[in-house]
C-alpha cells in the first residue's frame, strides 16, 4: 500500500530546512564566476572595437547567455543603482575589468571618479594603462575641477574633428583608425555629490549649465558618463529633465525603497512593472533597462540578469593586461 504522510507531521528543523533553500536557489542561480567561462593565460585580448559603441560583457540572462552593457549613440550615458549589499561594487568592478579585457587601451579609457574615495582604491597601486584619471575627493571645488577637466578634453576633440573636418568621434576614427582616439567612459560612484555641489553658486561659471551642456553633446565626442548610487533620486534631482533624458541605460539592484527603483528605471508607479519584487533581489542580481532599436518593438526591454564576478581576479586581470 502507498505511505500517506501529512506534510503537518514532518517536522523541519531550522539548518534542514535552510539546507534546502539554499539547494533550491542553487538551480535557479547561474554560475556568475569569472573563472568558470575565461582562462586569462589562453584568452584573446582586445578583439572588440568602440568606434560604433561599447559593448561590454558583463551579466547573464536566465539561459547562461552573457549579455553586453551597451553604451553609445542611443544611449550616451548610463546609471547605476543598488542599496548596500546589492552588488553594486561587484558591478563596477566587472564592468572595469571587462573593458580591460575586450578593449585596447587605446581604444577605451577609464576616468575612475570616487567620492568616497573607498571604491577605486585599488586602481592607485596597481595600474592599468586603461585608467587614465582616478579622482577621490568630496569637496565642492573637486566636482568643479572636474567638469573642468571633462570641458577642456570635450574642447580639445572638437578641435580635432574642426582640423580634420570630422563631424564626430565616429567619422574620425574611420578616417584616423580605430586606436587615434579613445572612447571615454567617466565611471563616477555616488555621483549625488557632484550634483549637490553644481546646485550650489559659483562665482566663476554655472557648472550646472556646464554639465547639462555636456551631457547633451559628449556622445558626438566619444565621451559617455556611468553614474552610480546608493541614493540615485538625490542625484538626478540635481539635473534637469533635459540631462536626465541623456542617460538611457538603467541598471538597478536591490533597494529597499521603491521610490529608488522608480526612479533608477525611469519608469510610472502605473507602468505595471512589480516594484516590489526588485526590492527583495539577490546580491548581484539586477534589471537592466535597454534601449531597444528594434523597428516595430517598445522602446526599451527590462531584462533580468545576473552580474559576472571578477573583482576576486581582478589582480590577475590586471597583469595580463599589462603583459600584453
């Protein structure tokens, strides 16, 4: 005869049951360690181009496949949101160590801008030729030194293309190769505090109107921003609705309030997107919303996806790099 058993009669201890959690979240998690796809001594380095846009590998989607951050002419700037523990300095270091792999560094360069001056530290003592500027500092004369120095590289390529009659980054290259100029990506964690200090008078420019300008005009230059937070309302309350309609690459992590996700999306409370079910993602989980160029489709897709983790390996990534 068959064994009838009540489930109210078995009795779960609190490690069995956790045991089985976690075998549970075991088979629905993808294998997200770096190691498990590259083998950095028999790689091939620096095989992608960024004359037409970066296209960084750096998450997988539910079926192992490992989907690109792209970041270009539809969509020039991007941001990036996560609340403590979600995986955002995992990300970060991914998306770094990624370009470092698959770009030359003459063809991609890094400005790695830490307000906090905890994130890109590493990057100090050992060096990729990829990173070209590391800022770390809070101050309000710091942000305004540094949208100078984002102004005076803009000025000095659209010089370039004048003296060469190009109309942008895209038609120097084709004309000059590929490696005559760089593709710039400004990576700037806790990017509230830059905001916060343009909102502020200055006696010697409107560094709001200066930013806002840029944000309008850098793709043309081959200069793109990656703005991160843990607090990405704070930060895009110090723009105007104009900037922050240039950033069209949304990634956000966990959060516990809505409101952060909301607005890291870009996206209506009556959008019919669960919320709530963003709040209670896992570490390095994270819902990218890409820009669709498709004709016919919506104008953007919300994609669920898993972040690689290289920021263990990032030493290793790092000499290789150097090696070749």
């Amino acid at each position: 005869s068959k064994l009838s058993v009540e489930i109210s009669e078995i009795e779960i201890s609190e490690s069995d049951f956790s045991a089985l959690e976690e075998k549970m979240n075991a088979v629905e998690k993808v294998d997200t360690d770096f190691m498990s796809y590259y083998d950095l001594k028999h790689m091939e380095f620096f095989e992608r181009d960024a004359t037409d846009g970066l296209k960084i590998p750096f998450a997988f989607d539910e079926n192992k496949n490992l989907v690109d951050l792209e970041i270009g002419d539809t969509t020039p700037h991007a941001l990036l949101s996560g609340s403590t523990g979600s995986g955002k300095s995992v990300t970060l270091h991914t998306i770094i160590n990624q370009i470092m792999i698959h770009y030359h560094p003459a063809d991609v360069e890094i400005w790695a801008i830490d307000y906090k001056a905890v994130e890109f530290g590493y990057y100090v003592n050992k060096r990729t030729p990829h990173i070209s500027v590391i800022g770390q500092d809070n101050s309000d004369d710091f942000t305004y030194g540094l949208i100078d120095l984002i102004q005076a590289e803009y000025n000095r390529r659209k010089n370039l293309f004048v003296q060469t009659d190009c109309k942008d980054f895209k038609a120097y290259r084709k004309r000059c190769g590929k490696r005559s100029l760089s593709r710039i990506l400004i990576i700037v964690d806790e990017f509230h505090n830059m905001t916060q200090a343009i909102s502020k008078p200055v006696g010697n420019g409107d560094y709001k109107e200066k930013l806002e300008n840029l944000l309008s005009e850098m793709r043309a230059m081959g200069m793109h921003f990656l703005f991160c937070s843990q607090t990405i309302a704070a930060g895009l309350n110090g723009l105007t609705e104009k900037g922050r309609n240039q950033i069209g690459c949304r990634l956000s992590m966990k959060h516990e309030d809505v409101t952060e996700i909301k607005e890291t999306l870009s996206l209506s409370l009556s959008s019919g997107v669960d919320f709530e079910s963003i709040k209670y993602l896992r570490q390095g989980e994270l819902i990218y919303k890409k820009v669709s160029n498709e004709p016919g489709q919506s104008k953007y897709a919300l994609i669920r996806l898993n972040v690689l983790y290289t920021e263990q390996y990032r030493g290793g990534i790092i000499d290789q790099v150097n090696a070749h």
